[in-house]
C-alpha cells in the first residue's frame, strides 16, 4: 500500500474519544470514574421490567419500523406538548434514532454541504466536531468562557457569515453546565430568522435542571420551521445503554434527517422502544425527584471539589461540574487527568479536547455527579489528599 493515510482527511486527527480512553484508564486504575457521563445506578425498575417483557413477548425483536415503532412516537409528541405545549405530528414530525448521538450525525450529514459554517458552542460535545467534519463542512467556535460560560450574542451575531447554513446548540450544556435563558434564546432565535439560518438545538438534558427552567429554543416565533430538536432517553431515565434518542421537527426537516438516518443504522433498540415510551409518560414526581436528587448530589461535590483546592463553576444544569486546576499549579487538564488516578484513584475529562481554541480551556477539568452519594463522598475524600500550590 501507498504511504497515504488510512483514515481520511476529515477525520484526521479525532482519534479515540475521550470517554473512552478514560473510562478505560479507570477501569485499568480500580478508579473511582467521575469522567464519562454515565449513573451507577440504572433507572426506574418497572421500566427495565416493560423492556424486559417487550423482548420476552416479541415485540420489537425483529426491524421495528424505521421511524420508531408508533408507540413511542406517539409518547415523544405527547411529551413535547405535556411540557412545552409543542404540536408534533407523530408520523411525519417524529424520529427515533440510535441515541442522541445518531440524530446529530444525521441532522448534521442531511443539512449540510461541504463549505457550509455551522456555528456552535466551543467546548462542543465531542461528536459535534466529528459530524461536521464528516459532513465536510466548518465549525466555527464560539468559546463560552468562565465563569458563567454565558454565549456573547454579540461575538455570535459577528461570527455569521454568508457560508453560515447552521447553528448547532445545547441547552443544558455539556460540559459547563450552563443553561441558555429564555432572553439569550430569543437573541439566538432572532439571528437564525435575520440570517435565515437552520437550527440544530441538543436538549439530552432538558429534564436535568438545577434550580431554573429549561427553554426549547423550537417555541419562539419563526423557530420551529427551521428548528430540529434532539433528545435522549439515556440522560432523562438513566439507561444510557439503550441509545433511543429522537428528533422532533417540522415534516421537511423530519424527512431530510430521516433519509441520512435510513443509511446510518436503518433501525435500532426495538424493545426498548417500547420501555421508553412508558418512561415518557411517568408522573411528573418521576422528573422532579430526578431534578432534587441531582440537585442534592450538585451541591455534595461541588462542595466537596471546593474545600479540596478547586476552582468551582457551580453549574445550572446536566450533571457536570467544570472545575479549574489552577489552583493546583497546574496548567494542562489532560496532564492533570492522565495522572489524577495514580495520585488519588480518580478519574475526570479534560475538557480542553472539546475546544479548538485549546488555550481557552487547557486548565478546565469536569468531573460528572451521576454517581451514588457514598461514591461522590469517597471521590471528595481522595481528592482531598491533593494539595492546592
Ligand atoms: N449530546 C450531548 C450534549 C451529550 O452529552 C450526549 C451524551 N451523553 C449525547 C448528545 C449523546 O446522547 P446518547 O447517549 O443518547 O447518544
Ligand atoms: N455524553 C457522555 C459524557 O459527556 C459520554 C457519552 C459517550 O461516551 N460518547 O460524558
């Protein structure tokens, strides 16, 4: 064979993601792994038994449909409209896809031309600079900095070119925790109409808000027909495993993503299609007791990160806190990652690897709070025995 390299141009570079060389790193260390976001303890049981009885009675063992079997269709608009007062037709405006991540690779290869702009927030969720470049287009950051990590809408307003076709958002963020509000939307909702833009917006944490509201950006005027919404039942319900996400858009949006997907994975996690349909139409203490568990285990290792040295950004949402190592006289996160399981058997994300600008977030390190209590006390008290320069 030639010297040319096996793995092209586009994808030069990606490597292995991160959560998986540290989640390996953790398993390899007996680490306590604060990195990759995933809960220890799986959600609600009568939804795992629906799954369960969905493979032992046959249904969704063979292709299920390749929009999603009905049932969950149906429970996916019913949800939008039980907590936004969304209209969307099951049948044309409805797509289950292989997780959250399989509808941002499909919206992203559906819309997009090479040389397109998509503009998104830096950090991006790693598989967001994946998508775009496999689709051949730009991504064109713009860096949430600490500590807030609120947008500057005016920076975004400067960054639209006459190339710019999308801009691709997450509210809650991953991995700062920042949550948009209704006024940052209506700005970003007025720039997509004034630029005739297309919107890719990435809810996987909608239900996971700390303290304020979570907003769809697909509500303000002008919006939903150039809006495509993604979520996740992975991060609502704690079965990440599962992989059955969804888009919601208007018909011709639908379609387009729709045809990309066909030729992704066609169909995917038949039986628990069936179980996520149940989860969707779990009472609304089910969403709430979520939102005070997390909100509890925020504030245990927030704290705890705290009293150990760390600079906190307390955030509003998910279940990330970005910290800065400064404090530790450290300047390189991922440095500061790959050595924090021999110095005090934890693991955490680098979060530089989600920035092009990589100065802007060399020293930002997240840890996730999707783990038992007893687990974020011991995490707090290894972490402890660093000390602070
Ligand atoms: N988007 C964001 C922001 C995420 O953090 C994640 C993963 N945790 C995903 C998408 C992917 O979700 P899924 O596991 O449903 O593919
Ligand atoms: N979204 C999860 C996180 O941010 C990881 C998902 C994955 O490993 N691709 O930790």
């Amino acid at each position: 064979m030639d010297d040319r390299p096996l793995l092209n141009r586009r994808l030069a570079g990606l490597g292995t993601t991160i959560f998986a060389e540290m989640s390996a790193l953790a398993t390899a260390t007996g680490s306590i792994n604060l990195g990759q976001g995933f809960p220890d303890t799986d959600g609600p049981r009568e939804i795992a038994e629906a799954a369960a009885e969905a493979v032992l009675t046959g249904r969704g063992n063979q292709y299920p449909p390749g929009p999603g079997v009905p049932e969950l269709r149906a429970a996916i608009a019913e949800h939008q409209q039980r907590f936004y007062g969304f209209e969307y037709d099951p049948d044309s405006e409805v797509l289950v896809t292989a997780g959250a991540t399989e509808a941002i690779a499909a919206a992203l290869l559906a819309l997009l031309e090479p040389g397109d702009e998509v503009i998104a927030f830096e950090p991006f969720y790693d598989s967001y600079a994946a998508c775009i470049a496999m689709a051949g287009a730009t991504r064109v950051p713009l860096t949430l900095q600490p500590p807030s990590f609120r947008p500057d809408l005016e920076r975004l307003r400067a960054l639209i070119t006459p190339r710019t076709r999308l801009l691709l958002i997450n509210t809650p963020h991953n991995p700062t925790g920042m949550v948009l509000t209704a006024d940052e939307l209506r700005e970003i909702a007025r720039l997509a109409v004034e630029h005739d833009l297309l919107v890719v917006t990435d809810e996987v944490y909608e239900h996971l808000v700390l303290g304020v509201a979570h907003y769809p950006i697909a509500a303000l005027p002008g919006m939903r027909e150039r809006t495509v919404s993604i979520s996740s039942a992975g991060k609502t319900f704690s079965f990440t495993g599962w992989k059955v996400g969804w888009v919601t858009a208007p018909a011709p949006l639908t379609a387009a993503v729709r045809t990309a997907k066909q030729y992704l994975t066609y169909v995917n996690a038949g039986p628990f299609q069936y179980a996520v349909a149940k989860a969707l139409r779990l009472p609304d203490e089910y969403f709430a007791g979520l939102r005070a568990d997390l909100t509890r285990k925020r504030d245990l290792l927030s704290d705890g990160l705290a009293q150990a040295g760390f600079e906190v950004f307390r955030p509003d949402g998910t279940y990330f806190i970005t910290t800065d190592i400064a404090p530790f006289g450290f300047k390189d996160g991922l440095e500061f990652c790959r050595t924090l399981p021999e110095r005090c058997g934890v693991v955490a994300i680098p979060n530089v690897v989600f920035y092009d600008n990589t100065e802007a977030g060399r020293s930002l390190v997240r840890f996730t709070f999707c783990k038992r209590d007893e687990v974020l006390e011991a995490a707090v008290d290894r972490l402890s025995r660093l000390r602070p320069s």
